[in-house]
C-alpha cells in the first residue's frame, strides 16, 4: 500500500525522508535471517545515528550495538544502552573517553590489529588500574585493516592484551565488489573462516578466544551459517541504498530513505530539470558509478516513492541537482513546485549531509529524529 500524506509535501525542501513500514521491514528480516543461522546481530547504528532508530534496532537497552565514532558511544551510552563496540581501530590518544564511558559501566569494546595500539592500551590501562575489552580485527579480504588470520604476530597481540582480550573482528567490505548471489555466499563464508581460523590459532597457542565478531550488510543477507561465530554486524540494511539494490541485497522497494526534493526550473534547450537538491542534500558519494548501473546522483521516484524509469540526478552543484531527462520524459510533466523523492546511492553518506531526519510513520503520521553529531 503506498502512504502518501499531505505533510510530505507541504514541508519546506530538501529534507530526509525515513519510511518507518520498510525500516521495521528490513530490521526484522535480517534479525530473524541471522538468527535462524546460529549467530545474533549485533547491528551497526553509523547510518542513521539517532536514538530513535536505536529503539528499532536493540530489543533492549543491553543488546549489542556498534558505532563508529566516540560521540555515538557517549550519546548511546547517555540514553542507557550498555554494549557497544566501536568497530574503528583505537587511537591512543581516545583511551580516556573510553576509560570514562567503562567507569559508568558501559561495555564498551575498543579495535586494534597491531602491537603499537595494544602496548598503548596496557600502558593505559596500567597506569590508570583500568580494563578494557579489545577485539582483534582479522584481515578477511585485503580491503582495509587487519591482521591476517595465520599471522604469528596475531599471537603476541593477543598475549601482550591478556585479560583485556576479548575477541577476534572482521569486516568484509570488498563483499560490496560482489555482483552475484553466488559470489556473495562465498565471500560470507570467507569471513567467517578468517576469524575461525584466527581463533584456532590462538587456542592452538593456549590463548582463549571468548567472541567472534563478522559482518557486512552483502555478508549478512547471503551467510549461510553462522555456527561458532558470536555476532554479524550489519548497518546500511535499516534502509538500504542504491549500491546495495546493484549488489543485489535488495530492491526498490527495500529503500526506507530518499531525499524530498521540489522541482525549481529548467535548462530547456538541453532537456534538462532543476531540482533544490545538490550535493548538499545527497552527498558527493557515487557508489554506483561502477557498478552494473550507475544512478549518477540518485534515482527520481515519484512524491508517493516510485521510481521513474531512467531517471536519475545527472550531475549537482552545491544547491542544485541536474536531472538529465532521457527521450521518453518531457519537461511539462516535471512543473515548477513538484515535489520528488530521490533514492540515495549511499544512505550513510546521504544520511550525514542532514541534522535530522523526517519519518513517514506506518499510519502516515509524521515524526522527526534528531540525528547523533560530531566523532
Ligand atoms: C567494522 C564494520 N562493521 C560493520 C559494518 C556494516 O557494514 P554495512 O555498511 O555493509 O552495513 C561496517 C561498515 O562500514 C564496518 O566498518
């Protein structure tokens, strides 16, 4: 059923738009999938960053989370939610915000994958008679950090960390390169094998290894078992994107977040549609520009959230958005005043460019969420 109130565009242009009826939609699916398969989510809350979307996200204020900035830490943790990994490798520099945040009784769990950061942790911690809970990050795929899993050095960071070791992490980005169903569940499974092997490792060495940390949103929509690993992380699956629909994780209909937009004139010798969103609204992010379909800026979907064929924001400025019209669509069906949703190619990035967000409630009611500032 398509829920289209007046609010929606009544209020003032660009704004972020959060449809609750598919957010709940794809939160409950991937929960229900993770755990079906032996593991529980431990969810990622980067890309919408509000309180209220937590309450979505976390049964309760004890469920694990993760975030990927200090500031999401204290606001969480502020609001009462208890177990929290900041899934970003530790400067040392941080460990007092982490120390203050343990104090008051917050799990929160800290990154590292060499010997420099885990001798600044236990210098810290000696210093100042402090635990800490630190995962290790595994290199499952050459894509960013980590340690990989057969690495002897794995041993003497675990050892070096002794009781404040808590547990192996990795995340599989390079999932994001993955244009096949097939391809996907072998990249899933790759991730889980890099930190069970890393595990084995450190049992081999006598070195106990209570968690296990996977996960990407590709990696979590094709695991097919998730025994021995403790949580999958996942976050850009609340509301999906234009990268993830090209991945195939999901559809248009899957995307809970657009950008409202109204029309403002045209370049009529070029066939060309100006609208009040530029990158200043959508980000600069062009995820989709190689992959199977580029999207330019983002998809154009109709008020009521249907995407028009072909249709995409060409180019921006700041301010302003270039809708490039194909042969088929003509300029008087685009009039000045007509309001648009635009699809964003990355929800994390588009979601960042906007303080807050507007929520279409399920009922068509209205409702704002304040998003979480600052690192
Ligand atoms: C460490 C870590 N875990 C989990 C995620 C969530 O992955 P996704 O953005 O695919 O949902 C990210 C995303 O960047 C991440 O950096």
């Amino acid at each position: 059923m398509t829920i289209n109130p007046t609010w929606l565009t009544e209020l003032d242009t660009p704004y972020l738009l959060i449809d609750e009826t598919r957010l709940k939609q794809n939160i409950g699916y991937l929960k229900q999938r993770v755990e079906a398969r032996g593991s529980r989510l431990r969810p990622h809350l980067k890309t919408l960053r509000t309180l209220a979307a937590a309450d979505y996200l976390l049964d309760s204020k004890t469920s694990p989370a993760t975030v990927s900035t200090l500031a999401e830490a204290e606001a969480y943790a502020e609001a009462g939610y208890t177990d929290l990994l900041y899934a970003v490798g530790i400067a040392p520099s941080k460990l007092s915000r982490v120390a203050k945040l343990r104090q008051q009784g917050i799990n929160l769990h800290i990154l590292l994958d060499n010997l420099e950061q885990a001798n600044a942790v236990i210098s810290y911690a000696d210093k100042q008679q402090q635990t800490f809970s630190v995962f290790i990050e595994i290199d499952s795929d050459g894509h960013r950090g980590g340690i990989e899993p057969a690495d002897p050095r794995l041993i003497d960071i675990a050892r070096k960390l002794g009781v404040h070791f808590n547990g192996l992490m990795t995340h599989a980005g390079g999932s994001y390169g993955c244009t096949t169903d097939l391809a996907l569940r072998e990249f899933a499974a790759t991730e889980c094998n890099a930190v069970l092997k890393a595990k084995q490792q450190l049992n081999k060495a006598g070195i106990k290894c209570p968690k296990t940390s996977v996960g990407s949103t590709p990696t979590a929509h094709f695991g097919e078992d998730f025994n021995g690993i403790s949580e999958v992380r996942a976050g850009v699956y609340t509301t999906f994107d234009l990268v993830m629909k090209n991945i195939g994780v999901c559809d248009f209909k899957d995307i809970a977040m657009s950008v409202v937009t109204t029309v403002i004139g045209y370049n009529q010798e070029k066939n060309w549609v100006l609208v009040d969103s530029g990158w200043m609204a959508l980000s600069r992010d062009r995820g989709t520009a190689n992959q199977q379909q580029d999207f330019g800026y983002g998809q154009v979907c109709t008020i009521a959230g249907e995407p028009l064929t072909d249709i995409y924001v060409s180019s921006t400025s700041q301010e302003h958005g270039i809708i490039e019209l194909p042969g088929h669509a003509e300029l008087k069906d685009f009039p000045v005043g007509l309001k648009l949703r635009i699809f964003p190619n990355h929800a994390c990035a588009t979601a960042a460019m906007h303080q807050g967000y507007h929520v279409l409630m399920s009922d068509g009611s209205h409702n704002t969420w304040e998003r979480i500032q600052g690192w």
